[in-house]
C-alpha cells in the first residue's frame, strides 16, 4: 500500500467533490429517502459522516499538537449533536464540516505529514493509515448516497485504486464463515490484481500463488471492494463471471454482511 499520503488526501478530494455535487441540489424531501446504508436515510448518511468529519479533525488536531487524543467518552456528545439537527441542516453542515476538514488535511505541509503518528483503537498510525480510515467510509458512504440516487453509480476510481489493497486486512475483521470453506481465485480490472480469498474457520484475502483453487471470480476492483464492504446486491452487481463449486454468489455475499 501506498505510504506516500497525498494520494489518499487527493482521493478524499474527489470523494468530497462529488458528494456535494450529489447532495447540494436534493430538496428536503429527497434528503429523507432511503440511502443504501442498511437502515439509513440520506441526512442520516450525511449526519454520520459529519460527526465522524468533526472526530477526525479533533484527533487531527490532537496528534499535531502532541496531546492526548479525545478518548471514547468524546464521541457519544457529538453524535448526539448531529443527531438533533434537523435534515437540511444535516446535509448542508456534513457538507461544509466535510470540506473543512478536507482543506486541512490538504493544508498540511509534508514534514506534518511525515512526522504524523499516533496510537489509538489499540493500533498504531501514520498519516497514510489516518486518511485511508477516513476516505474507506467517506468514499463508500457517498456511494451509499450515489446509488440511491443511480443505480449505475460506482465508487469513485481514485478511491478503489488505494482502497483495493486494504481489502485483505478489512475482510480478516469483517469476514463471516458462515459453516463455508473454499479456496477462490479472484482476478479484477481498475485496477488488475490476483487474488485469493479463502473462507475456512476465518476468512482471509491474499495475494494469489497461482496454486490450487476451487473455484473463480472475475469482476472490476470496484465491485471486489462493495462485496467486502456488504454492498453487492443484485440491483448492484455488474457482469462478473463466478464459478465455485458447493457455492453460491448469495453465499460468498453472506461472507460478507457489510460494515
């Protein structure tokens, strides 16, 4: 994975750019429909990134300036806040709370990112591992809104082109068994990879040793990347090609019931 963060700064860009293309023009009505986030309106989605925009800026902040980061005990007040606005005002200050937080990062200068580093959720971070937590659920979630919205949408390519190679360590916390086992060889476009997912008494995605498999999945790097992230329905899915014998693309959807 990339460890160079203007990449993922310059991605989280573009995700933001087109979330408010996509947001800016909705009337209040269209705010209230359903997202694509399981349980979800649209002002909701908008209100989750908001909080989370206004988490990050504070451990942001926090890091630079060498202080303790706000723990758990911060979060629940800000959620709270976002939570009692009204929908417009959800929407319209995820937007502005979103981009603020863009234009800092952007801000940064390279010796800030450089020396960026900090523990937290009992992991350690750099300014990559930062950004690539925060364009994860941005650019999905705007795709949550995307695809409401468009059936047709994808995640954006500068997002999937960084995202792709963080599939492996998603899938060890997200993957579900679900009583399967099979070895699949997975091969995508936008960007090319080989892959291989095996599901036994965990699941795990690795590079491909061109060995043995049981079975084969074709399909755009942007598609690899909704199935991890629980977000490959029917209505969502492009043409693949899926050959597996004693499973089904419901079963290998079942692995993964979404974050």
């Amino acid at each position: 994975m990339p460890r160079d963060p203007r990449p993922w700064i310059s991605a989280l860009r573009s995700s933001q750019d087109h979330l408010r293309a996509l947001v800016e023009p909705l009337s209040p009505e269209q705010v209230e429909a359903s997202s694509r986030a399981r349980e979800w309106t649209i002002a909701q989605v908008m209100s989750h990134l908001g909080s989370q925009a206004e988490i990050f800026g504070a451990i942001l902040d926090a890091a630079l300036e060498h202080r303790p980061l706000p723990g758990p005990d911060a979060f629940p007040p800000v959620w709270d806040a976002w939570n009692a606005r009204g929908v417009v005002d959800q929407a319209a200050d995820s937007l502005a709370v979103n981009e603020s937080f863009v234009r800092r990062v952007e801000g940064l200068s390279d010796a800030q990112l450089g020396t960026l580093h900090f523990a937290m959720f009992g992991m350690e971070f750099d300014a990559v591992g930062f950004l690539q937590m925060r364009l994860s659920e941005h650019a999905v979630h705007t795709w949550d809104v995307a695809a409401s919205l468009d059936p047709s949408a994808q995640v954006s390519t500068g997002a999937v082109a960084l995202l792709v190679d963080t599939l492996p360590d998603l899938a060890r916390r997200v993957g579900t068994p679900q009583g399967a086992s099979i070895r699949l060889r997975i091969t995508t476009t936008d960007p090319v990879r080989q892959l291989l997912l095996v599901v036994d008494d965990e699941v795990r995605i690795e590079r491909s040793d061109g060995g043995s498999a049981d079975g084969l999945l074709r399909l755009p790097a942007e598609a690899l990347l909704r199935l991890v992230y629980g977000r490959l329905d029917d209505e969502h899915t492009p043409p693949i090609e899926f050959a597996a014998d004693g499973m089904t693309l419901d079963t290998l959807r079942s692995v993964f019931p979404g974050v």
